[in-house]
C-alpha cells in the first residue's frame, strides 16, 4: 500500500531486496515478471503508472515508467510464450470503463 517491492526467496522470510517508495508512494496494485525475460518484472500504481525493472541493467531503480493518461487503468496482465525465443511480450490492461488494451513490450525488456 505505500510502494514498496521486496523480493523474496521462498525459504527465507526476510527479503533479499527491497526497495522503499519505488512509486513515490503510491499503491502497486499489479506486478508481474516478464514471462519472456526473468530478470525483468512490471508494477503498476495506482495512478496508472507502469514502471518496468530490468535486475541485470539496474537493480536500485526502474529503468522506465509510463504513465497511461487517457483513462484509470484498473489491472494489468503479461501475455507471451516463454518456450519462444521470439520476444513477443504483451502486456494487457484493464481500464475502469471496461475496456483492454493490449500493448507490446519493447524488445530489449522482452527477449530472453
């Protein structure tokens, strides 16, 4: 609820990493790693913020944010096929109107 992420190893209760006020505050109310790129996950605020983590180019902070101003995002899915060395990522989003958008990642936070 105030923007923290910690990751966790599931043997240990403590958090390997953690990282305070990554959405200057604000509620995550989605986050998902990447299904095609394990060191890369999304989160997304309650603002309609995406911020997109790469661990391997930058582990204090998020390497991009992207805010969806046209209409409250409500949630966020990823769509892809991990098994393809391809890259499609895709990213869903459900707005409070109802209605989906489907965007596609960028391939350097997509490819395997």
């Amino acid at each position: 609820s105030d923007g923290s992420i910690r990751l966790h190893q599931m043997t240990s209760e403590y958090p390997l990493m953690q990282w305070n006020d990554s959405t200057k505050g604000q509620p995550i109310i989605a986050l998902q790693w990447a299904l095609t790129r394990p060191a890369v996950f999304f989160a997304l605020d309650a603002s309609s913020n995406i911020y997109i983590w790469d661990l391997l180019e930058n582990d204090l902070f998020p390497v991009a944010m992207q805010t969806i101003p046209s209409e409250k995002v409500v949630t966020m899915t990823l769509l892809g096929e991990p098994e393809k060395a391809n890259g499609l990522l895709g990213m869903v989003l459900a707005k409070e109107s109802g209605q989906i958008d489907i965007q596609y990642v960028k391939k350097k936070w997509a490819l395997p």
